[in-house]
C-alpha cells in the first residue's frame, strides 16, 4: 500500500516518478476514482505529443480551444492528491484553523492598482463552475467539478501594465520538509491567463476545497497538465520575464527540468 509508507519515502518516491515521467504511468494502480492513463491510449499519445510538441506549434493547433468538460456522472468520488498535501509550519496551520479568514491573495507585479484579496472578497466575485479531467505526468487522471473566479477577472480588476507577460503564481508550501526549501510556483502567459477556464477555485465538487487540494486557493489551469495547477495560493504576480525568480525557469517542477509549456 503506497500510502501506508512514510511520508518521506512517499514523496521522494514521487519525485522520482515525475521524473521518469511517463515511464511511470504503468505503476500507478489502485487509485480510487481516478484512471490510470496507461489504459487510455488516447490520452498517453496525448501526454507523449504534449512532450514532443514546441509552444509555437501546439499554439497553430488552437491553443485557444476550450478543455473538454465533462457531466456530473463523470465525477471522481475522491479527487486524487498529489506533491504537497499538507503545507508545512506552523502559519499553515494557524491559517487553516482560522477558517483562512486572515490569508490574503496578493495581485501584484506589473499591475496599475495592486489587490489584496480575502477569501470572502474571492467568492463574492462572479463564479465559474467547470468539470474537467486532470492529467498528472506521472500516469493518472481524475475528473472534478471546480468552482472559482476567473484569473481574467481579477487580472482585469488589477489592470495590466505594457510589458505584462506572464502570470507567476507563488504557493505557500515547501517542496521539502523542513522549512528550508524552495517554495512551490509556477507561471503561464497571457493566453492561459485569460482563458475562458482558468480559474482561481476554492470550490471542489461542491464543497470547500480540501487542504490536500490546495486550500484556500488554487489555479486550474485546464489546458495544461497537472503540475501547472498550483494549489495553496499566496500571490499572483504579473511579469514581463521569470528569469530572476526561483532557479529562473518558471516553476518549482520546470527548474528541476520539467517543460516550461505543460499544454495538453
Ligand atoms: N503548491 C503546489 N501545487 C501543486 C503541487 C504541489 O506539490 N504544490 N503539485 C502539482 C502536481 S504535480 C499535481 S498532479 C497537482 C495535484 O493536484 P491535486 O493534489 O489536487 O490532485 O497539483 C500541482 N500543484
Ligand atoms: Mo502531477
């Protein structure tokens, strides 16, 4: 039983996981709710194409395209956690037992009016709801119901300057377990950003987004592949280039080697 081992071995196991990358799809068995990608040939070829495929090329094949979004029958029973399930240290904690009602999602970068938004002010803001599968590299997928603000929404609320190019989104866990190590995040461009189904969820299945899911806040991202759906969300900061943060290639899983362009 996979869950049965330390939470150390776990994790370093799964970090070897995403590494191999595919390789790995045919180990993950036994997921409840979720399927194993191995057995859908379509969507290996399509993970396998995503690999191989440039930005620029899989932008001429409609990169603008909606996710295909799927019926309530479809749903997961339990949608599969994956990376970090619960931040560590103790401002996660002490956040968590507040209900959230101090976190704050900052807006900031290359915005005319900087945000600092509460949960409350989030889910006041009008409300998208899409069911849509996720595709994790390491071989499975799982089918949720995500409920949230659209990104463009706020990005609109926070007005971009010139020069805005990517959306960075800072996570408040640490990819190691003590509190040393770097914090997750990850970026897309501006196509993602204001894609129709990009949103800021703190709603799955019809309930609060669970804390292994990334509570209070996470970003479905729907046309790329799950390592770009940051979950416990601290900051949204719009940049003209990424190069001066974290190890300088976008994201947590992209400066340990990962693609940049995670677009299914
Ligand atoms: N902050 C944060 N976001 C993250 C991760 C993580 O470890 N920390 N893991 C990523 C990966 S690899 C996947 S597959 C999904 C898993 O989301 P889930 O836990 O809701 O299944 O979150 C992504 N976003
Ligand atoms: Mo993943």
């Amino acid at each position: 039983m996979k869950n049965a081992r330390p939470f150390f071995e776990q994790r370093r196991e799964r970090r070897g996981f995403l590494r191999a990358g595919l390789a790995a799809a045919a180990v993950s068995g036994g997921l409840a709710g979720c399927d194993a990608l191995s057995s859908n040939e379509t969507a290996v070829a399509a993970l396998r194409s995503a690999e191989r495929l440039s930005d620029t090329v899989h932008r001429a094949l409609g990169r603008r395209a909606m996710a295909q979004e799927f019926s309530p029958a479809d749903i997961a029973p339990t949608f599969r956690p994956n990376g970090t399930t619960m931040p560590v240290g103790e401002s996660y904690a002490a956040m968590l037992a507040n209900r959230f009602a101090d976190w704050r999602l900052t807006v900031d970068g290359l915005v005319v009016k900087p945000l600092e938004l509460s949960l409350a002010q989030l889910q006041a803001m009008p409300s998208r709801t899409q069911i849509t599968r996720h595709d994790c590299v390491e071989g499975w997928s799982c089918i949720g119901q995500w409920k949230g603000v659209r990104l463009s929404h706020v990005l609109n609320l926070a007005q971009l300057q010139p020069g805005a190019k990517y959306v960075v989104f800072h996570c408040l866990d640490r990819m190691q377990e003590d509190d040393e190590g770097s914090l997750y995040y990850g970026s897309v461009d501006l196509d993602d950003a204001f894609h129709e189904q990009t949103i800021l969820a703190w709603e799955l299945n019809g309930k609060p987004l669970p804390v292994e899911n990334g509570a209070p806040l996470r970003a479905r991202i729907e046309r790329q592949l799950g390592y770009k759906q940051p979950k416990y969300l601290r900051r949204v900061q719009v940049v003209a280039h990424f190069g001066d943060i974290g190890a300088g290639s976008g994201g947590y899983w992209e400066d340990q080697g990962y693609n940049w362009y995670g677009g299914i």
